[in-house]
C-alpha cells in the first residue's frame, strides 16, 4: 500500500501537470511575402514549411515559419483566405506564401480559398482545406535510435534476467507484475521522465515493419495449423462479440456521460465529438488504416483530433496492460468462467512435444537460415502488400482498409509462416525459431511502450472518462458472452485485444499465454480490418442518433 504522503505527492505532481502542462495555441502574426519579401529573407534566421507537400512540422524552441506553397496551389481567382489556427481565424484577401512570427506552442491549422464565396480546390492534395500543424517539443536527453535500442536491450536483459531468478523477492514480484508488462511499462516511464521520446524515434517503424512481420513467420512455421482449427467457433464468437461491444459502447458511453457533462460529448457541425469518437471506432474494431478512412469520412475538426487519438492510445494500452496482467492469471480466470482450456492446452502440448521431437544444437547455418526465411518473406509480404493495397485503393477506395499495405503484410506473413509449416522448413522450430521471434516481440513491445504518452491521461480527463465507459461496455460484452459459452480467457483476451489493438498487438497478447499461440491473435486480427470500416460507420451513425 502506498503512504498517505506518497498519494499526497503523486496528485499534487499530477495536478501541476494539469496546470502547467496545457498550453492554448494562439493566432501567430502573419506577414504574406511578394517576390521581393522572399528574395529578402535570411538563411538560417526561419524554419521551412511546404503546406502543399507536408503535413506536420516539430519545432524545438521559439522559431518563426515559413510556409510556401507549390505553384499549383496558389489559385490567383481567390477572392479571400481563411487561416484557422485552433478556434481562431483570421480572413485574408489573397493567397501567396506567408510568415509565421514567433511560433512557439503546438498548433493545428487549416488553409482555406474562397472565390465568391465557394471553396477553391487545392490540387496538390485534391482538398479544399490545407491541413497541418506545428509541434513544440522539448528534445529527450537520448536522441539517437542506436543508444535508445541499447538501453530497450538492456532492460529487456534485465527483466529477463530478474525474472529467472529464484530468489523470492523476484518470484513474488513477478507474481504480481508480469514481466511482459514491464517490458511495456518501463519504456514509457522513460518517456514520461524525458530521457527518450517516441516523436525522435524510428524504432517502432523498424519493429513493426520489419520485427513484427518476421516475428509472426517465425512463430507459425512450428505451428500446428490443424490443431488451430480444431479450437472451434468459440475464437470466432468471442471476437464479434468484441466487435458488437464496440458499436454499441459508443454511443451507450455517450448517453450516459451526456447525462453527467452534455457540453464533452456534445457539439456541432465538424466539432461534434460523434465525429471525432467515430475515429475511435475506426482504430478499436479496426486499425489505423480505419481510423484514418472515419476521419476522412466524417471531417473532424483537425484541431481537436488529437484529443480523440489520446483517447483512443491511453484506454486501449491501460485495457492492454490489464489483459496482459491476466494473462498470468490464466488459470483462475478460466475457473471463474467455467471454462474449458483442454483445446488450448491441447495445441501448447502439441506444439512443445514437437519442439523437443526436433529439438537439436543449433548452428551458424540453422540461424542464418531461420534469418534468410523470415526476413526474405517479410520482403516478399512488403512488395505484395505494396502491389495489393494498390490494387485495392483503384478498385474501392485510397480510404478502404484493404487499401492499406500493412494489413496485407500482416496476411502475406501470416499465411506464409503458415503454408511453411506444412514444409520441411518446420524442423527449424528445433533450432529455436519461435525463440528467435519472441526475441522480435519483445522488442516491439518495449517499442510500443515509447509511444504510451502517461502525461497525456491527465490532460482531457473527461473524454478519457467517456473512453473508459466505452471500454466498459466493450469488456461487460466479452465477460457475459465467455460466461455463457465458457470460452477461455485466452480468446476473451484474443478476441478482445484482435479489435482494439489489431495486428500489432494482438500477436503481443497472445505471446503472454504462450508463443505457440502468437499466430492465433494475426489470424483473428485480420478479420478486424475487414469490418473496421462498416462496424465503425454503423457505430458513427448510432452515435449521431443519440448525441446531445
């Protein structure tokens, strides 16, 4: 238990974060520029921003903005300009390359022309409203990816290396803090502190593009395909039971809060937070590639988008973290339910009396080997993906979650770790290959990790409120249902995790009940892409109805 001045301390630091961490981004002056303005301007005395080729901007101290345009957008019919810079907007009579004085604060901001009072097409990115926004951020005390991936690989060594122990201190400690939590916490407490940022770093990239795909092969190349499919329907029922949860949490979890504060889940025209909690729909069904298609769909304000992204990463990563607790608790949670685990354990069993059936001294060769078929076929998903999400966009839409090249990663990896299994190269389980990926897996959690934003839980605590009684609904769904069917904790948190965390944590949670599983939580994954899109519109549609 904590100390009373422990607790004392704790919320006076976090109301000083609620105080002094939230800054109004405010109208910076605008000076537009003639030909002889720019051909006047310093080097090195003003930061550069293409609005026509860029989207966002992080600036580090006090600076002043350039913002240029490409020819094509600069439509010389505009009879007037509207700057919006968060709720403030400023009309212009023309449009041509602007400077920004003294930025120094996060700001959004949105470019309109008008001609006779008709919005004028901007063609670079075929909108009628430029969007961008500018990032202060305060630099980490570690910049650089090679000694932050060094201090990820010293913790992970440390956990690992504690978690092994059989002294008792660390065999209760572990009991009650998993060490896959960890794995995700620490990282984000370095965050929190400012010793490493997320914002400064291509590691998650590089784990998810290219850790994650090898990790999934790696680990479906042992996998008994047959055993997987003898689970039955309960992984099936247990995931659209997560869906439903989903759309209808949303707008439950507006009626209720629109009993307690209107004002946070009300709203009007593009500000309506249905809108932006449609996004969330989009992510927690879904995927990013949703979540940006409900974005497009819906046009919420830009400026307030980051509010609803901050929902949507805290309460998912805190359910995540939950999931990933009890996961080490598998067996009372399955006792709870009254459920029957003999499938599950069935399948560990066959996995792992295979393992040890070729369980053999690994060499050089079988290492480079394990290499050459994961990552060859990380390869070959990255050009499939590439070709197939084109294909996709041209047949439905650039929007549609098909259109996304990740998921056709995931299911290009996924299938071929799979039709692998079938093969000769299965003998390399023997040489540790569902080792070397969970190797892979842990990194990408401790990547994950980076990108929890703690600070940011305290910054809109009403909408995070709205969050979690969505999330609530969401989880109410999944218990009844594993209740009344006696599923497994296992595909509770699979089925769960499979919608609102999709492809790229999904294998994570399924990794925490057993390795041999990992490739259960791709597969259920895959089928969120398919109905992010249509669960979430159903979903917005809904909240629409019941919004305040």
């Amino acid at each position: 238990m904590l100390k009373s001045s422990t607790m004392k301390n704790i919320f006076l630091f976090a109301i000083s974060l609620l105080i002094f961490g939230t800054t109004q981004a405010q109208m910076p002056k605008i000076e537009w520029m003639d030909s002889t303005a720019v051909s006047k301007l310093e080097p090195g005395t003003f930061s550069y921003f293409n609005a026509s080729a860029q989207s966002d901007l992080t600036i580090e101290q006090e600076t002043d903005i350039f913002v240029d345009f490409a020819l094509v957008d600069l439509p010389k019919m505009a009879d007037s300009v509207v700057v919006k810079v968060g709720s403030d907007s400023k009309s212009f009579s023309s449009l041509s390359p602007f400077m920004m004085r003294n930025v120094a604060s996060s700001s959004e901001f949105s470019i309109q022309a008008f001609e006779d009072g008709k919005p004028l097409l901007f063609k670079s990115k075929n909108t009628d409203a430029l969007k961008f926004k500018f990032k202060y951020s305060v630099p980490p005390i570690i910049v650089k990816d090679e000694i932050v991936f060094g201090l990820l690989a010293l913790i992970l060594a440390f956990i690992f290396f504690t978690s092994s122990k059989k002294s008792k201190f660390w065999q209760k400690f572990y009991m009650v803090i998993p060490a896959l939590l960890l794995c995700y916490v620490i990282p984000a407490l370095l965050v929190f502190s400012g010793l490493i940022s997320a914002e400064y770093s291509k590691l998650y990239v590089m784990a998810r593009d290219y850790l994650l795909p090898a990790a999934l092969i790696l680990m479906t190349l042992g996998i008994d395909f047959k055993a997987i499919l003898n689970l039955g329907s309960k992984a099936l029922i247990m995931f659209l039971t997560g869906t439903v949860g989903v759309i209808l949490g949303g707008p439950i979890a507006i009626l209720v809060y629109s009993m307690i504060d209107p004002s946070v889940v009300g709203g009007e025209g593009y500000e309506a937070a249905w809108r932006g909690m449609a996004t969330i729909a989009g992510s927690w069904i879904g995927g990013g590639a949703n979540q940006n298609a409900m974005y497009e769909t819906y046009q919420y304000a830009p400026q307030l988008y980051g509010k609803m992204i901050v929902v949507d990463i805290v309460v998912a990563n805190l359910w995540m973290a939950f999931l990933l607790f009890g996961a080490s608790r598998a067996d009372k949670i399955d006792k709870w339910l009254k459920a029957d685990s003999s499938a599950i354990e069935d399948l560990k069993k066959r996995v792992m009396d295979y393992q040890e059936s070729i369980k053999k001294q690994p060499t050089l060769t079988d290492y480079m080997m394990i290499l050459g078929i994961a990552f060859s076929l990380v390869g070959i998903g990255h050009f499939g993906g590439q070709i197939l999400s084109e294909i996709c966009a041209n047949a439905f839409s650039p929007d549609s979650p098909f259109a996304s090249s990740f998921l056709w990663l995931v299911v290009i990896a996924t299938t071929g770790g799979l039709l692998l299994s079938f093969t000769k190269l299965r003998k390399y389980e023997g040489a540790g290959a569902s080792k070397i990926g969970s190797v892979f897996i842990y990194i990408l959690v401790a990547t994950i990790g980076m990108k929890m934003e703690l600070a940011e839980a305290i910054k809109e605590p009403e909408l995070i409120l709205v969050g979690m009684i969505w999330m609530i609904v969401h989880v109410t769904f999944m218990i009844a249902i594993a209740k009344l069917i006696k599923a497994p904790f296992f595909f509770l948190a699979v089925g769960s995790q499979a919608n609102i965390g999709g492809a790229a944590s999904a294998p994570v949670v399924a990794a925490a009940f057993h390795p041999s599983l990992t490739s259960v939580g791709a597969i259920i994954a895959v089928l969120g892409y398919a109905l992010g899109t249509y669960g979430a519109i159903l979903c917005a549609e809904l909240m629409a109805m019941v919004a305040p």
